[in-house]
C-alpha cells in the first residue's frame, strides 16, 4: 500500500511559506502541519550567528515530535496538534511548512517532495515588517481602543524598525543568502518567491503530482 506524499515548504522568514502551504493544501485538499507549532517541544540553536560560524550543522534543529507527528500522518494515522489539541486527520497529501525539511536526518526520510520559495530579500525583510507593524497595531487597538490617542496608534516604535534593519544589514541578509543556497541542495523544485502565491500553488501542484506518479 502506498504511503501518503509529504511536501515539505521552505523559505527565509516572510519568504511566503504559511501562504504556500494553505493554498497548495487548498488544491490537493491536503493535511496541514506547521514547523512553528512545535517550537516548544523542539530544539533550536540559541544564538544563530554563532551556529552559523560553528559550521551550520543543520541537525541541531531538533523537532523529534514533529517528525513523529509527519511520520504518522505519513502512515495514514490520525494525531493530536500539539497546540489547539485537536485532531488532525491524515490525507493523501501532506503539505507541512518546514524551513530545515531534509536539510535534518530526523526529516530526510519522510520528505517526498520538498520546495523552496527564492523570495527576494527585499520582499522578504518588508513582509516581516509589515507584519510586525500590523501586528504592534492590533495589539494596541485591542488592548487600549478606548483610550489610545489617534497619535498612539498610527506611530510605530521607529527604534523596532531600525533595530530589525541594523540587525538584518549586519547579520541576518548573510544569514538568509547562505540559507538559501544551502536548502535548494535538499529540494526538487525552487519557485521564484516574486510571482503570486496562487501561480506558485499551480506550479507546485503539477511538479508535486508528476513525482507522485
């Protein structure tokens, strides 16, 4: 009996993994997993920038659970997210959103068909501040709607933009470059990150159902 097919989606921070995944799910009416959900059960590297200069061994990204978890839905088990503790059904296609996929031996495995979005940097650095500008503004709103002055809640903290900018120009853009040509060593498909999200699920569905043949 043939197993299910895991895809596996990877990209730099605000590379457009989440999107990805929904709608290529949405396609192949696919079961979901994201690599974030088990960041409290997962070992990570504490300092990137050393990891980085200590050689990047990909391995001390340690999600042993979720591997579990993509191993059985794999098998065609059903599992309980390790969040909203609901279940989760499995599917003949399973889409998870891992930047690392089989980068790690832990994943190697259970990765049929792994993609990578090549996102830009620049549309990568201004997603993830734009996301943290809408994020700051709704927690503000929500929090303070009744009190906060219309000058409160149309400033962000420009010291939050210019440390994430500092931060990104110093350390992470070296960071994302070699992440990235290192991660498309692991994949069978790269997709260019600079096209809409709704060509990209179509290019990555056909790819994806030709390997499944």
């Amino acid at each position: 009996m043939q197993e299910n097919f895991v895809i596996a989606i990877s990209a730099v921070p605000g590379g457009g993994k989440t999107t990805l995944v929904k709608k290529t799910a949405g396609l192949l009416e696919a079961t979901t997993l994201f690599f974030d959900d088990y960041a409290s059960v997962s070992e990570y590297p504490k300092d990137i920038i050393q990891w980085m200069n200590d050689g990047a061994d990909l391995n001390e990204w340690k999600t042993p659970v979720f591997a579990k978890d993509v191993a059985a839905l794999k098998r065609g088990e059903r599992i309980i997210h390790p969040v909203a503790n609901d279940t989760i059904e499995s599917n003949e296609f399973i889409v998870i959103e891992d930047p690392i996929g089989r980068g790690r031996n832990e994943m190697t495995e259970l990765i049929d068909f792994m993609v990578l979005i090549d996102t830009p940097l620049d549309i990568a650095l201004a997603r993830r501040l734009l996301r943290n500008i809408e994020k700051y503004y709704r927690c503000k709103a929500e929090e303070r709607l009744e009190k906060a002055t219309k000058e409160e809640l149309i400033e962000y903290p420009i010291e939050s933009v210019s440390k994430e900018l500092n931060r990104y120009l110093s350390e992470y853009r070296a960071i994302y470059l070699a992440f990235q040509e290192q991660m498309s060593s692991y994949c069978d498909l790269i997709l260019d990150g600079g096209l809409p999200s709704d060509e990209l699920a179509n290019q990555l569905v056909a790819a994806a159902m030709e390997k499944r043949k």
